[in-house]
C-alpha cells in the first residue's frame, strides 16, 4: 500500500547570485574580503510541515502564488530531498508538475513513454507492452514519432496522463496542468482516477479548478508562504477559506 | 537507471545518425584528418626529433584516439546538468545517469576510432601489432578513471558556473603536457613532468596496447590507484553533495 509520512519538513532554496556560483570566487573568497559573500540569502519554501498520507488518500493541497505547493509536490514525489526533517515515500510515484514531463525535448513522444518506463524501473520488454495503453488513454497515435519539442502543451500533458496511466502510478501528484486538456479529456482523467486506480492508491492535487478538486479529493491542505495552516475535509476548508484562497 | 541510460546513450547515437550518410564516422574522419595534418605538421615543418613517419603518425592516432575520448566526456559532462535539466528536474535519479549516457555515445565513437586506426595499420604495415588483452585492460582502466572524472567534473559544475571554463582551459593545458602530439623521449631533463602527469598513464594505457609495446607495471599501478582515488572521491561526493543537486538546478 502507497504511503508518504512528512515529519517537520522545511525546504531553504539558497539565492544564487553570480559571485555565489563562482568556484574562483568560493576557492578565493577568504582573500577577497566581505563582499564575497554579501548577497548570500535564502528563500523559505517549506517551513516546518508535518503531514502523513495513507493509502486512498485524495488530497487537495491549496493556497496562493508561491504558497509552496510546488515544492510541496516535489518533495512529496520524492523530487527534492528536505533540506530540514524527514520525507518517506512508498509507492510508485509518478509527478506531472506543470507540463514538464521530464526526459528530454529531442526524444519522441514514442522513446519518452519507454524512457519513462525504464526510469520507474519496468523492464524493456514491460515497457513495449505498456505503449499502447499511454497511446490509447492520452490519444497520442497521430503524435507517437514526434520530438517533445514539437508538441503542443496540450500534447504535451496527454503524453504525461498517459505515461502514468500506463505504468500503473500508485502516487499520482497532479500541478497546475488541467489549463493545456480539452474538458473531455480531465473527464477521462477523473474517471481514471475514481475507478481505474486501486482504492490504495494516493492523489494529490494542486489545481485551481474548484470543480476539479471537488470531484477527485475529499481532504485538503492549506499552505501560506511555506507554512501548513490548515487542514480537513475539503468541503469545509473552501468554505473556511474562500477569501484567502480567491483573493 | 542503468537501462534508461544505456536506452537514451542508444537513442543519442540514433539521432546522430539519422538523416547522415557516415553518421558517426564523421567524428572518427574528423580524427583522422587531425592526425594527417598534425602527423604532417610536425613531422614535417618544425623538424621535430622523431622516430620514422608512420611510426609518429601510429603514437599520435593512438594519443589522440585516447585523449579525444577522456576530453569529450568531461567536457560534455560538465555541461550535462544544462543539457538534461529537464530530466534531472522531473526524476529520481542521480548524476550517474546523465553520465554514463554521455560516455556511451563517446565509447561508441572511441570503439569506432580503435577499429578504423586498426584498419589503417593493417592496410599500411600489412601486419597487426596490438596486444588484445591488454588492450581489453586499458580501454576497462581508461573508462573507469574517465567515469569517475566525468562524474566530479559534472557535480561540480552543477554547483559552480565557471566550472566548466575553468576545466576546459585545464584540458587545452593538459593536452599540451600530455605526451600526445611530443614524444616522451624528447623530454630528457624533465622527465618528471611525465611522472607526476596522471593523462600520461591514461594515454598509455590505450597507445601502448595498440602499439605493440609493453604496457609497464607502473602504469598498470599507477592508473588502477588514480582510478580508485577517484572512484572513493566520486562515492564521497555522491554520498555527501549529490543530494544538493535539486537546489542547484
């Protein structure tokens, strides 16, 4: 069974700066006085998050620009590793964060899904046969020879819903792309989602779509400037928060 | 992990060749018409103390076959964080990856220049002088050490930006010191310089073979022992630097 346990997790994204990124600069830096180091800041993106998600979990998680979500999703996915407190991830886990896929823009959407296969550590021969079922879920037959680079975002999308369709995700985190996907298709995903995963399985959304949110995920997080503030069923957490979340 | 790299190392040389008549024999041309002009600058306009032509042009093919391996490798790891971003950003996955899909394109190419360098001296000489075990041995030991090299050159060029300028001006350095367009035996008074040049080993490992000649027990040590200092640092670095790399790209 799938399961993610976040204990007292903070993420600090250092502020990179030109001198900061020099190795002349670090190696030398001793000698060049204070102001190697003057523009040496960071960035809180996580502060202190504690949150335990077990199997058929289907979790909103909502809040403002740069609330954190994203790095919420990252470190949930396994993506990026706390710089504070512990992340324990069980469970196939597959991200689909904005449209980026994640193998590379010269490859075709054909050797993404295989490649993709082969990063989640199916074998060669399981990944030729989970090719048809991304093709089919995503409707990728007319793009299947195309370079990443030449796909729509749209196209993009499909061939990412239909690499985690395909290899069976048991953690499937969703941020921010329902924009690029013609309402038909977000029906399809919704449909995949409610009965096409096993009931093990865990969800976690990041989307401005109410309705959306509404009809996959039935607790919620909220995050403000790195920090969880709340949490609960989602119903009662939109009500709660509706003018911190529309505003 | 391992499938993956060795799947898009594949799908690299793929799309090197697609669309191209000699695919990747271009670079092993390219190679080639280096060492003519080279063989033929050398040999010829400086007047350099050499042993016979085609026994200068054979050390240089064979230094250059090597070197031309070891620096693609490191020069291209260096800037792999920025060519595979995207990967590295959406996946689990370690330096190591990108890595050995950046050195199985350039083995392919390094194979495809021993077997043309091959050709050629049996076309030339009429008669082979390689000595196939060690030369299975040193292109093992050459690959090790440029693994391992190639992996701390891309960590830290991840984490420092001028890295791979820095290690670029290190290599045309190195190459100049590195007895690949001299001979060693035109150094008399400074034949230390040799000694404490770990390329030198590298080289030797892969034109000694090659050329027939002996590869001495102080190479076999010295780059067995360069290559397990490096493969302990890359481990040490993997272990305690590698888990930043997310919060370098």
């Amino acid at each position: 069974m799938a399961g993610i346990a976040l204990r007292h997790v903070s993420v600090t994204f250092p502020m990179f700066f030109a001198g900061d990124r020099s190795f002349k600069r670090n190696l030398f830096g001793p000698l060049l006085g204070p102001q190697s180091s003057r523009h040496r800041n960071t960035v809180i993106a996580l502060d202190d998050v504690t949150l335990a998600l077990q199997g058929g979990s289907r979790l909103a998680v909502l809040g403002g620009n740069a609330a954190g979500k994203t790095t919420l999703l990252r470190v949930l996915g396994g993506l990026l590793p706390p710089s504070k407190g512990s992340a324990e991830t069980h469970g196939r886990a597959i991200s689909l964060l904005g449209t980026g896929i994640g193998i590379d823009a010269n490859f075709t959407a054909h050797q993404t899904i295989i490649g993709q296969g082969l990063l989640l550590g199916f074998g060669a021969a399981a990944c030729r046969q989970r090719l048809e079922r991304a093709v089919d879920f995503g409707a990728l037959e007319g793009v299947l020879d195309q370079p990443l680079n030449t796909l729509s975002q749209g196209d993009q999308v499909r061939l990412a819903l239909g690499i985690a369709v395909a290899y069976e995700a048991e953690i499937l985190l969703i941020d921010e792309m329902l924009d690029h996907l013609q309402p038909a298709m977000i029906d399809r995903l919704c449909k995949h989602i409610e009965s096409g995963m096993p009931p093990s399985s865990i969800v976690v959304i990041a989307e401005r779509s109410k309705a959306f949110l509404e009809r996959i995920c039935d607790q919620a997080v909220l995050l403000n400037h790195g920090k969880l503030l709340d949490s609960g069923p989602l119903a009662g957490m939109l009500e709660r928060h509706q003018t911190q979340l529309t505003s | 992990m391992i499938r993956f790299a060795i799947y898009a190392g594949l799908a690299d040389m793929e799309a090197s060749i697609r669309r191209t008549i000699l695919g990747p024999l271009w670079s092993t041309l390219g190679l080639a018409f280096l060492v003519a002009c080279l063989s033929l600058f050398f040999g010829s306009v400086l007047k350099q103390v050499l042993p016979d032509y085609p026994e200068y042009t054979a050390l240089l093919a064979s230094g250059l076959i090597a070197w031309t391996f070891m620096a693609s490798c490191v020069h291209q790891s260096c800037n792999l964080v920025w060519s595979f971003l995207n990967t590295l950003r959406h996946n689990r996955m370690t330096l190591v990856v990108p890595v050995v899909r950046v050195m199985l394109r350039n083995f392919v190419i390094l194979l495809l220049n021993i077997s043309l360098a091959l050709i050629i001296a049996w076309l030339y000489f009429g008669r082979l002088a390689v000595t196939p075990l060690a030369l299975l041995g040193g292109i093992l030991l050459l690959v090790l050490n440029t693994f391992w090299i190639s992996y701390v050159a891309a960590l830290a060029s991840a984490r420092f930006r001028d890295l791979p300028q820095l290690i670029a001006w290190g290599l045309h350095l190195a190459f100049f010191l590195t007895p690949i367009l001299w001979i060693e035996d035109n150094l008399p008074r400074h034949g230390y310089l040799i000694d404490i040049n770990p390329f030198a080993s590298l080289i030797a490992l892969l034109r000694h073979p090659l050329l027939g000649l002996p590869v001495t027990a102080e190479i076999w040590l010295g780059a067995s022992l360069i290559g397990l200092l490096g493969l302990l640092l890359a481990r040490w670095l993997g272990r305690h630097a590698a888990h930043r790399l997310p919060y370098w790209l």
